[in-house]
C-alpha cells in the first residue's frame, strides 16, 4: 500500500477511516475523491487537511473519464470503495440516484482499476487492491430464531439501496473471476459514532432528544440491527486490506443485537444522566410512527471467519461506544449545527418524518 485512494472519504466511515488510515500508516499517501453530496462533509477531516500525505480531489464516482485520471495521476495502487447512496429511506424515496452511484459508480471504479492496473500493467498484481466496502443488508432479513448469515449466505436484499449495493458486490466479484482483479469485499453491519450524518437512528434520537423533539420509533420499534462502533469497522477493513486473501468477503458485525427501541431508551437514559437539558425525562419523547416501507426485521452476522483467519474482534461494548457517541454529539454542536441549519436537511426531515 503506497497510494491510497479513498472514494467517499468525506462520508461518515470513510472520514473515520482515513482518520484511522493516517494514524496507523507511516508510509501511506492518501487521496480522499468525494462528490460531497448532502452527506460529504470536510470539516470531518479538518484536523488533517494539512497532512503531508492527505489530498482532497472533488469529483464524481460516475465521470469515468475523471476515474481513470484520477487513478493514473496518483499511481493509484489500493483502492478502498467507500462513496455510495447510504441511507435506506431515501433509497425507497428516490431510488433512481442510488442505482447510478452505487451500481454504475462502482462499475466506473472497477473500468479504472481494470483499464490501469490489468490493460496497462501499471504494477504487479500482487502490489494492487481494490477494496469493496459493502454491508449485511444484501442478505435480505431473518426471522426469530434463524442462524446469522455468513459469507455462503446468498443474497436477498429487501430495499432499493440493498439491492444496488448487492449489484455492486456482484459486479467487483464478477471482475475478479473473470479479468483477475484483485479485491476483496466486506459486508458489516450498522455502525455509530462520530460524524454519522444526523438522517440515521442513533443521531437523529441523540439530536432530537437534545432539543425536546419526538423521537421517532418506526412500526413497534422491536426490529434488531448489529450495532458496530465506527473505529472497529475501520480497523477490521485495515486488516482486510494488508492480511485478507484477495477474493476473499468477511462479514464483519458487532455482536450487538438489541431491538431499536431499546437503542432509542438506552440514549435517553444517557442523556437523562449526562446532559442539562430541561427534557427528562427523555423517554417521554419516545413516539411509535409509521413503519418504513419493506422494513426488515432482524439482522445478525456470524462473523467467524474474519475472527478465525485475522484475529480481529469488536472492541468497544456497546454501553461504552453509545457513552462517548452521545458525548461527542454533545461536544460538537457546532458541526451539528453547521448541517441543521442545511436547507437540503431541514426538507428531508419534512419529507421523511412530516407524513409519518
Ligand atoms: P455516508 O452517506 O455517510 O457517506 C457517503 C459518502 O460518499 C459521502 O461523503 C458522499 O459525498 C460520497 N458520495 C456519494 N455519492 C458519490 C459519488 N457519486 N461520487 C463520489 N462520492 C460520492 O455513508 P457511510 O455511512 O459512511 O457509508 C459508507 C459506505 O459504507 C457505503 O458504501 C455504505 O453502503 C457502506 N456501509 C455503511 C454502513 C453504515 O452503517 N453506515 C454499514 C455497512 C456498510
Ligand atoms: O446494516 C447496515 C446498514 O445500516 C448500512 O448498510 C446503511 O448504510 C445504514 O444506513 C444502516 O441502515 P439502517 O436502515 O439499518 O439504518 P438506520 O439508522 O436508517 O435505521 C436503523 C433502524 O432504526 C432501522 O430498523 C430503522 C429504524 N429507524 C430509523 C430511523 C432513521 C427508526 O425507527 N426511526 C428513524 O427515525
């Protein structure tokens, strides 16, 4: 790994890999290329703009032309495909732009890869890596009872945005088998912490609760996600990266399966404690809106094998990683305010929440 290119890095876990990435690579040159969409935002990366081996480029994952640039211009020999469409609400509101970033987008990193790493021999095979960040919900749901999904598992995604981020992990496998790409692909669970744009559960309750607004519960609330801290994620794509076979998927997830309402109590319970807010008790809050269209029920991932072949394993517990998340959305009001007071945001949450 020399240079590093890294496609959403103003994102949520892209800003907290390069941030990773940074501390843990001496030798490491990194190019963050974000579109900055609504969810992009440099201020998550302002502590290192100044980094010797950091460059921000501005530019699109579907300008093919700008890709194969962008890759020849930095001797590009690892990449790490973070920038997508993430949000699965807008993805039922709107899918169309989730097709075009995150199945034509990847497909354009992929001709770049191929055109300068395979066509022009570039650098040795062994010396390259294309890096596939994609998530559990390309499994679709579980019932009650039913054994968590490993790597074997096969597809069944459920909304528009798993299914474009499960033809993307198809497309980067399918140039593997068929041109000798060397990838890998992760597939992890819900992540939190610092810098999550405030459209997801935990910040939109952290923030709502905050200033004494409902705190929306989707259907009965009892739906389970695999919560990961963000720095754990960032540390198990790390190690994909130097010490994963390529060819390889590793599921990754945080063996944390509680049901969202008891996510949403768990944060109101923290606030009650830790903050001054004249809302306490937070749960009074707590408000059962309409479910989300296709909703799925249960997610779980086994994650033997990225344990068993590279030793890594969660370490934050969610108690503690819900604590310092809470905290730090408390500490930086100034970047929550900085996006509160986007027009773009203020009509999301009216389209989202105003009919629920
Ligand atoms: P995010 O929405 O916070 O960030 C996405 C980033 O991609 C933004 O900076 C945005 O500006 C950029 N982007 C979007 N379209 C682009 C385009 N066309 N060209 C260039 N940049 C573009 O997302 P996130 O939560 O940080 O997720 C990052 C990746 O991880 C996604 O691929 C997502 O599917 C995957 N993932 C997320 C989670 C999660 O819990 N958030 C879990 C598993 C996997
Ligand atoms: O599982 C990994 C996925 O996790 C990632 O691939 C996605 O990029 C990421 O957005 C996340 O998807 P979810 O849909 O699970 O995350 P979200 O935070 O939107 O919702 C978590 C759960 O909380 C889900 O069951 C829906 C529910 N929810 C969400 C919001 C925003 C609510 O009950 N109320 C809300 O206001």
């Amino acid at each position: 790994m020399k240079n590093v290119l890294v496609t959403g890095g103003a994102g949520f876990i892209g800003s907290n890999f390069i941030h990773y990435l940074i501390q843990t690579e001496a030798n490491v040159n990194i190019i963050n290329l974000d579109a900055l969409t609504y969810a992009g935002n440099l201020s998550n990366l302002s502590s290192v703009e100044n980094h010797p081996r950091y460059r921000f480029v501005q530019g699109n994952i579907c300008d093919a032309d700008a890709m194969d640039n962008l890759l020849r211009e930095h001797e590009i020999d690892t990449i790490v495909h973070f920038a997508a469409e993430s949000h699965v609400d807008r993805s039922i509101l709107g899918p169309r732009q989730f097709v075009e970033t995150n199945v034509m987008g990847t497909f354009n990193m992929l001709e770049a890869a191929r055109n300068y790493w395979l066509r022009d021999k570039s650098m040795p095979l062994e010396h390259v890596r294309f890096h596939h960040v994609s998530t559990d919900e390309v499994f679709g749901s579980l019932k009650a009872g039913e054994p968590a999904w490993t790597e074997e598992t096969p597809y069944a995604p459920n909304s528009p945005y798993a299914a474009s981020k499960a033809a993307s992990d198809h497309l980067v496998r399918s140039y593997g088998h068929t041109y000798g790409l060397p990838y890998t692909i992760t597939n992890c669970s819900n992540n939190y912490g610092p810098y999550q744009f405030p459209e997801k559960l935990i910040p939109v309750i952290i923030l709502n609760a905050m200033e004494g607004k409902p705190l929306p519960v989707y259907g009965d609330g009892q739906q389970i996600r695999d919560w990961l801290h963000v720095q754990d994620h960032c540390e198990a794509i790390h190690l994909v990266l130097t010490k994963g076979k390529t060819g390889s998927t590793y599921n990754i997830g945080g063996v944390n399966q509680p049901a969202n309402l008891t996510i949403v109590e768990t944060i109101c319970d923290i606030l009650d404690e830790i903050s001054d807010t004249t809302h306490k008790p937070h749960k009074n809050l707590i408000q059962f809106v309409t479910d989300r269209p296709g909703h799925d029920r249960r997610y779980d991932m086994d994650t033997h094998k990225i344990h068993a072949e590279l030793g890594w394993q969660p370490r934050h517990t969610l108690t503690e990683g819900l604590l310092d998340t809470v905290k730090w959305y408390l500490d930086n009001l100034e970047w929550v305010n900085s996006i509160r007071k986007k027009q773009e945001y203020k009509g999301w949450l009216d389209t989202n929440y105003k009919a629920r």
